[in-house]
C-alpha cells in the first residue's frame, strides 16, 4: 500500500487536482482511497468522488497533521481492512507542512504493521497567487517547498508564460534541487506525469534527520 501526501496552500486546487488523479490512478488499474480533512468540501468532494467510485474517509477535527495522529493511524487501518486500497492519497490542511503528516504515517506503519510505501510528497502552488502568498505567508509556503519530493504549479490555464517562470524562479530561488511540474486540475495537465510520480518512486525526503534540521531551520525548535 502506498500514501501519498500533498500540501499546498487554501486553495492552491489540492482537492481538485487529487479528484483527477485518483480516477487517472483508478484508470492505471489501481484501488484508490483518498483522506481529507476539509469538513467544508467533503460533501462536494464526495459527490466527485463516489462517481468514480472512490471511499471518502473523513478524519475528523482539523489539521491531520498535528491534532489527530492517533486517528490517522485508525484511519489508515480502516481503510486497509475494509478497502484494501493500493494506493490513499491524504489532503492535510492547507497550512499544513508535510513533516507533521510524514509523522503521522510512520507512526501508522510502526503501530498497525502495515506494509507501507511513502510515495514522493508534492507541495501545490496556485501560480495565479503565489506573488501574495509570498508576501503575507513566505515563510510557511517556502517550507512546504523545501520538505516536498516535487512542487506542482498549478491553474497555469489562467497563467501566462511569463507568469508561470516567474513562478519557478521563485521556487527555485527557495529550493535549488526542487523538482517542478506544471499543471492545471481544470484541463488536467501535468496529471498523469502526477500519477506516474506517485506510483513509481519513493519520497527521498523521509529522513529524519533532514527534517528535523529543516524544522529548525524553519521554525527554530
Ligand atoms: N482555473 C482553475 N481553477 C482551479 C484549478 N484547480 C483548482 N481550481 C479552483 O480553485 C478553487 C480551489 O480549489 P480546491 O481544489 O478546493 O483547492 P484546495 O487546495 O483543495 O483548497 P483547500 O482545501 O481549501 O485548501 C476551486 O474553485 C477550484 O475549482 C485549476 O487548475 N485551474
Ligand atoms: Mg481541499
């Protein structure tokens, strides 16, 4: 079984995005389930979802990656015994940083024995937005950056050229060795280059030691 985790700032089409590449992934022959914690879109989502035949699973209560670990875990065991997903692509909060849920999925391997795979994270950007965000949340989205496998720019059908290299010199600027992909969850660009990202490699970002320095570094703790 694989997990794969995407951050991404409100908005940056996360929820969107994921709909599209779980049916591309379900297409590939895949079982697909999907955790998100976004209460506010889960019945929208659902909808989306159920018609391509996908398990919702709900975590409850806010950000998965801080507040309900332990709920994670059971989560992830539910939908192992009852689903038997290959694959369970997770929408923590958007401001969210991948580290917390990267937590949250070693402990569900150590506690519930599971065989589990940690498919490359990909941090979303909203390439219509990331000028502001920088300015009024840099520090957050530049960690999401740092600690993703690969970056997605995405909505670039509302994008001019110019505007998407903007947008990779920024991530660039923020990370040197950061993989980037360009997208659109509307016309479905970049999502099959996603889901081959997904199911053929591994996040090279789960080191402990990495993280807990990118941690500090952050956020000095
Ligand atoms: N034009 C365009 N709109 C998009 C694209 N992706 C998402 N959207 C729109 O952007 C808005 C936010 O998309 P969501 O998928 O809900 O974003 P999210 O990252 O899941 O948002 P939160 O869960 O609230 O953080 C919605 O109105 C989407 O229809 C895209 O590639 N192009
Ligand atoms: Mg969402």
């Amino acid at each position: 079984m694989r997990i794969a985790q995407v951050t991404g700032f409100l908005g940056s089409g996360k929820t969107t995005f994921l709909t599209k590449l779980a049916a591309e992934i379900m297409e590939r022959g895949h079982k697909v389930a999907i955790i998100v914690n976004d209460v506010g879109h889960i019945n929208v989502d659902q909808k989306v979802m159920s018609s391509h035949g996908l398990t919702v699973k709900e975590v409850a209560g806010g950000c998965i990656c801080c507040e309900v670990q332990g709920t994670f875990t059971t989560t992830v065991v539910n939908l192992h015994i009852g689903h038997k997903p290959d694959v369970i692509l997770v929408e923590p909060s958007g401001v969210a940083i991948p580290w917390g849920l990267k937590q949250a999925v070693a402990d569900a391997v150590k506690n519930s024995g599971l065989d589990i795979v940690h498919s490359p994270i990909v941090t979303f950007i909203d390439c219509t937005a990331i000028e502001e965000q920088m300015a009024f949340v840099g520090r957050l989205i530049s960690t999401q950056i740092r600690e993703a496998d690969a970056v997605m720019i995405n909505k670039i059908d509302l994008c001019t050229e110019d505007e998407i290299n903007k947008c990779i010199d920024m991530i660039k600027k923020t990370d040197g060795s950061a993989n980037i992909m360009i997208g659109s969850a509307v016309t479905s660009d970049g999502v099959k280059e996603m889901a081959d990202l997904i199911l053929n490699n591994t996040s090279k970002r789960y080191d402990e030691a990495i993280e807990k320095g990118l941690f500090k570094e952050q956020y000095g703790g």
